[in-house]
C-alpha cells in the first residue's frame, strides 16, 4: 500500500497545489481567496490524497473475498472466535469493518443469539476501518522514517500492521470481557457452506474499488468539504490586527476553545489543534487530516497556502524554545487513540437504529472513550520513559 500509491499520491498532491496556485492567481487577494484556497481546496486536498492507499486496501479485500477464501478464514477463526465467546459467523462481520463498522454491524443480523449479535456489535468499531486509514497515513508519513527492518519489511509497513493488529486484539479481548460479564452466554455451533475457490473476477474487484473511492470521494466533496469551510470561519474569526498568523490563529475560536480543552488531552502528549482535530473528527474520523490541513494552510502566510505538504508542515513545527512540538511519540498516541475511540456519527446512528434505543450506543461511546484515553495514556508515559519524545 505505501510503495505502490506513494507515486499517486504525489500526483494528486501536485493537483491540489497547481490548483490552490491557479485559483491564488486568477483571483484577488481577500477573504474569499483564502476561503477557496486554505479552507475548500487545502482541507479536502489533505484527504483526497490519501485515496490510492484506500484503493489498494479494497484491491486485496475484493481478492480475498473473489477467490471463495472469505468463508474458510471464518470457518478457520471458529476456534479463536469461541474462545472469547463468540462464533464463526462474527467474523464476517469483524471483517467487514475493516472496510466499515456500519456495514460489519448491519451484517450481525446473521447471528441468531441476541447476545452474540450485540457483543459482535458493540466491538465492531474496534476494527480499524478505511476512515482511519487518512490518520494512521498522515502521522507514519509525518513521524515514522521509511527504513528496512530485517531486509524485508519496512517500519511504516509495521507500524500500520500494528494499529490493525491492536484494534483485532482489542476486540477479541473487549467481546472476550463482555461474555463473561454482562451478555454472559455460551458460544453456539457453528454451521457454514464453503463456497468453491475460483479465480477472482477483475471487474467485481474493480467495481469494488469504484463504489469505495466514489464513497470516499462524496465524503470529501460534502462532509469534510463543509467541516472545513466552518472549520476555516471559526480558525479565521474574530480578526485582530497585527501579529503573525500563529497569533491571529491563537485568538480565533477555535484557538479559544483548544485551549480550554488542552488541559484535559495534555496528559496524552496532545497539544489544543490535536484537540481540535479530535472534536471536529467527531462527524468521520478522516476529518481529522482536513481539520489539520486547514489550520495548517491558515497558519501558513503564503497567499496560496504553501506547497509544502501537511506531514511536512507537523514534522516541522516547532515550540517557542526550538523544539519539536509533535514527535513521533505524538504521531503513535494519536493513532492509538483512533484506533480505539468511537469518532463516528454514522455507526452510532445505526448502532441506535440496530438495537432500538440509545442504552448499547451510549455505552459503546462511553467504554470506547474511556478506553482510547486510558491506553493513549499508558503508551504516553511509557514512551516518555522509554525516551521515545516528549
């Protein structure tokens, strides 16, 4: 995924910024420039760009899936599966959360024990899903070097295995936790038809691709594009005089309300735009890159908001005393917390919709965030002894 959509990405990066430079020199300079250019084209430009990687993960999904191997990994996970008190049939949908937990969720309903169903439900979100995969780009792009380890697999390539690995772990041992507690049940027998292995079919794997890139491409042309619209309104006002872009950022709304909520993410090593990107990531997780991508191009004084890239620009951003403001211990706080935090509108709506009442979501939201904090927590301070950053 990173070696094969490295030389796409570039290519749509390059767009954005020709476009940004066209748009900064076609018209005049104003608040309406800025809005198009650092608001519109630099939020969604930080998104957008990281869709090759997203096409690629569903090219080896769809392959997976073509080939007839799906229901032999379900039938293989049984035994592991009923080990934290679940079946076979929650695999699928464990699975399908890779993609979406809202899909994986809507697929529980092939499991016929209700506590079952809803323990597979509640941990669904768990599973590191596409919308996560703009983050984990960003903060590896930004913090993790691209050196070899053992000659064969890269350290961005296992650092990105390792969120998928720590979210299944997380699930298994969270739905391990639920049955023994509060959906307490045993596992029931597992039936399944295996499905003859073919050769996948290149146009369902394409087609595949097509509806989850135009997916994606709907989210950024609508709901990443309004967040940061609103997010560049509330980074741009109330205007003052003088001072540098920092300074005017420091005193917009939204610099106002990070700073009343620093307090409570600084002991994860977060500092208040972090925060920002937290609270606006709230609608979908991948709003997180455009939130930064625009306070990033506001904080930029260059008409078009700069060429250089948004892992460049937190790679090099810097404290009053010259130090690193994130490092690469900030880059894995951040992408455990999105691993295991509940930062999507959408699966609690269907979660809400699915078990008709707000008590499973509530509580999904409630455990998910006190796990997020409490384990982004731990990795903080063990990073900081370890003298990984701070």
């Amino acid at each position: 995924m990173f070696s094969w959509a490295a030389l796409p990405m570039e290519w749509i990066g390059n767009s954005f910024a020709g476009l940004g430079q066209a748009v900064g020199q076609a018209m005049p300079p104003g608040e309406l420039r800025d809005l198009i250019i650092k608001g519109g084209i630099g939020g969604v430009a930080a998104v957008v760009t990281f869709l090759p990687q997203i096409m690629f993960l569903f090219l080896f999904l769809g392959l997976l899936e073509d080939t007839g191997y799906m229901a032999r990994a379900a039938l293989i996970m049984d035994k592991l599966m009923s080990r934290v008190g679940l079946h076979g049939k929650s695999f699928i949908p464990l699975l399908s959360s890779f993609a979406c937990a809202v899909p994986g969720i809507m697929a529980t309903r092939t499991i016929d024990n209700p506590r079952d169903r809803l323990a597979t439900m509640l941990v669904a979100p768990l599973i590191s899903c596409s919308a996560r995969l703009p983050v984990y780009a960003l903060m590896i792009a930004a913090f993790i070097p691209p050196v070899m380890i053992g000659g064969f697999a890269s350290l961005p390539a296992i650092t990105m295995l390792s969120m998928y690995l720590l979210g299944l772990i997380m699930a298994l041992g969270t739905a391990w936790a639920l049955k023994k507690t509060l959906l307490k049940s045993g596992p029931p027998a597992f039936i399944i038809e295996l499905p003859p292995y073919k050769i996948p079919s290149l146009r369902s794997i394409l087609l595949l691709m097509w509806e989850r890139a135009w997916a994606f491409l709907k989210r950024a042309g609508t709901v990443i594009l309004g967040a940061s619209i609103v997010l560049w309104f509330l980074a741009t006002y109330p205007k003052t005089e003088g001072g540098t872009a920092v300074d005017r950022l420091n005193h917009s709304y939204v610099g106002q309300a990070g700073r009343l909520l620093e307090p409570v993410i600084r002991p994860l090593g977060f500092d208040w735009k972090i925060g920002v990107g937290l609270v606006a990531s709230l609608i979908q997780r991948e709003v997180f890159v455009s939130t930064m991508g625009t306070i990033y191009g506001i904080q930029d004084e260059s008409a078009d908001g700069g060429n250089t890239s948004l892992a460049a620009k937190l790679r090099g951003e810097r404290t009053a005393d010259g130090r690193p403001t994130y490092t690469a211990l900030t880059g894995i706080c951040i992408m455990v917390y999105y691993v295991l935090a509940m930062q999507c509108f959408s699966t609690v709506a269907v979660m809400r919709r699915e078990t008709n009442g707000w008590k499973w979501p509530l509580f999904q939201i409630g455990y998910m965030t006190a796990l997020a904090y409490t384990v982004t927590f731990m990795v903080y301070r063990a990073g900081l002894a370890l003298g990984i950053g701070g």
